[in-house]
C-alpha cells in the first residue's frame, strides 16, 4: 500500500498529525470529523500506516455508500443460502481486517438498526454472520470511524445512538476546513500539480503570482476535494502555454475574488457581516436564531463572526447578558438556551469588560425595545 500524506505546512494541520501521532500509539478508536472534503480518510491512513498495525489490513468503506439492506453482509458477512444470490459463503470487511484497521467513514448515515449491530459488536468483538445461527471467534479490529455531521444534534434529533458514540469517540480528531488553513494551498496546488502532469504525460506548468493569489483567497466550500479537481483542470489547461494564469482559473475562483476585493474596498467582509447581521437585529426585522443560529449551523458563518456579534450586543447592553437576548429578539424564557448555545460553540464572550466602560445614556433603539416589553 502507497503511503499516505498529509500536505500542509500550517498550525493546523500540524495538529492534526500531532493527534494522529498519539492515535497511532495505541489501539483506541478513533472519530475523526470534519467538512465533507477535509482528508478525513487521509488521516485514518496515517494513524494506521504509523501503528503498530501497519503491517496488516486497512479496509475502508463508506457506510453511505451502500445502501442498509447490502451493509450488514458487506460488514459481516454472509452464509450460502441466506438470501438470493448468495451462492457461496462470503467474509465481511470486519474479518477481512482482523489483525488490522477498518475505516467506516459517514458512520453517521447508517440506520439505527445498523448501529445497533456495530454497537455490539464493539462491546463484544464477536459477530454473527448473516443466515448463519452461530458467531465468530472475536476479532482483534481497530476501529476508525469519520462523519461530517454533527453527532450531538443527531443523538438530540434521535437518529444516532447517545452510547455508539461515546463508544466510538474516544479519541477525537477534528480536521480543519480548507479557508482555515490558508497556508497549506500553495503546497497542495503544487503537489498536484505534479501528480497530474505526470498522470496525464503534460508538462509540469508554472502557476502566475497572481493565480496563486486568487486560489489561496478562495474560500474553497469542496475543501481539498475541490482543489484537487480544479487542479487537474489546470493542468490540462496550462500544458499549452506551460504557464498557469488568472483567465484560467474557473468562474468560481475568480468571482470570489472580486467580492472580496469590493469588500475590502468597502471595508472588511467579516466586519460588515457581523456589524449588518447585529443592525438587523436591532430594527426588530431578524432573530437570533434565524439570522445568526441557522447561518451558523449550516456553516454560512464562521464562529469568529458570531463572536463579534455577541461582542457588539454586549457593549450595547452595557454586558447584560439576559438584556442581550431581548436585545436580539428572543423571548426572555431563552436565555439557558441562548447561554448553552454559545458555551458548546465556543462563542461565549466575557462580560466583565463590557460593565467596566463607561454608562451613558442608552441608545434610542434599546428604550424602544424595553417600552415595547414592558
């Protein structure tokens, strides 16, 4: 098996190879979560190249690859007989990985029922192949599991199991997305473009300044994914003039860019969101939790953004927390849960310096909205 490698030369990612060191020391399983794209699975190859277990298998599968019905013969495995077209007795991926690792990635699509299985067999080591009334020696399978979803607001939505994923989070590697990681664009640009040329039989083109510029502005939504695909394009593209420029680069990359620099003309992006969204609120014409919670969760803005946000709620409210959720449209009976909100995302923003500043009279806006309460 090639080896696996993690490109990057950011903080970030140097502490994603830091925790798959660790991981890689021992036997414990393993969650790796991430946007759709990141290289989750590149990690999981890292962890198991590194291991003590790289001389056995590593046999990866994508739980929503294949549909509920085909899932428990695929990792199980099946008797001859057991249903139509089973014409022979077939082992499944946990046994063909004994000794070694099996990597589940989008564990968090499989069904309930699914889970259930896999929860057992984590407890036990055992299983029961399908049609088959007997189980299995237990295996010796170190497991890795990856998803992009958020677990917690599954197990909250009841569609994963609360005791599967303390199983399966035990030790827990988050891989960064792409626009957090800025620096690790160049080096990856450039390790494909090498991969492709030599591919494709191109020559290897030299990308412009200002194209590198472009891509590593861009915000990349597809991560990684999306780089090496626009990468390899590039390379078909530039191996005409064996250079790479920004009329090349696809409309995606370059309308990007051009947002940001009316943005910056404008002042800055981030800034302009957050202070917008905040005025919103003010006016009365948004909530808290249509106009910052649902763009948050979807991912559309960024926990910095929502801390500015708060940021600038609290020097409106003088750093009254329970005025700040009144202040942003909220009933008063949301105030735990505007507070957990923010303390399981991170967004929290301390008070104490917001009462420290100097009172004045309060903005007409506020008296406004207290009249209205009242």
């Amino acid at each position: 098996m090639a080896q696996s490698v993690m490109i990057g030369a950011s903080s970030a990612t140097r502490n994603v190879l830091d925790e798959a060191d660790c991981a890689a020391r021992c036997d414990a399983k393993v969650l790796i979560t991430g946007e759709s794209g990141v290289g989750k699975e590149i990690v999981a190859r890292v962890i198991h190249q590194r291991s003590a277990r790289s001389h056995a298998q590593l046999v990866s599968i994508n739980c929503a690859g294949v549909p509920d019905s085909l899932l428990e013969s695929e990792l199980f495995g099946h008797v001859r007989g057991s249903f139509t077209g089973a014409y022979r007795d077939k082992r499944g991926w946990l046994e063909t990985a004994n000794g070694g690792t099996i990597f589940m990635d989008e564990v968090g699509e499989m069904s309930l029922r699914m889970q259930a299985m896999l929860l057992r067999f984590l407890e036990t080591g055992e299983i029961q192949r399908v049609g088959s009334d007997s189980r299995l020696a237990p295996l010796n399978v170190r497991v890795i599991t990856a998803t992009h979803r958020r677990l917690l607001d599954a197990i909250a939505a009841k569609d994963f199991r609360e005791d599967l994923y303390y199983r399966l989070n035990v030790v827990h590697i988050e891989v960064p997305a792409l626009r957090e990681r800025r620096e690790d664009v160049p080096l990856l640009i450039g390790h494909f473009l090498r991969t492709f040329a030599d591919a494709h039989r191109r020559p290897l083109a030299e990308i412009s300044a200002e194209a590198m510029a472009y891509l590593t502005d861009y915000n990349w939504p597809g991560n990684v994914r999306e780089l090496k695909n626009i990468t390899e394009r590039l390379v078909l593209k530039g191996s005409r003039t064996g250079r790479i420029e920004v009329d090349m680069l696809p409309v995606e990359v370059t309308c990007a860019r051009q947002k940001v620099e009316a943005a910056k003309l404008a002042g800055s992006a981030e800034v302009s969101l957050h202070e917008e969204l905040f005025a919103r609120m003010l006016q009365g014409t948004e909530t808290f939790w249509s106009g910052v919670y649902e763009p948050f969760m979807t991912r559309d803005l960024t926990r910095r953004t929502v801390r500015e946000i708060v940021r600038l709620g609290l020097e409106h409210t003088r750093g009254n927390y329970k005025l700040l959720v009144t202040t942003f449209n909220m009933p008063p009976n949301d105030y735990k849960k505007f507070l957990n909100f923010l303390q399981k995302y991170q967004c929290h923003v301390p008070f104490h310096g917001f009462r420290m500043m100097r009172t004045g009279r309060p903005p007409a806006v506020t008296e406004t909205k207290e009249a209205a309460i009242a």
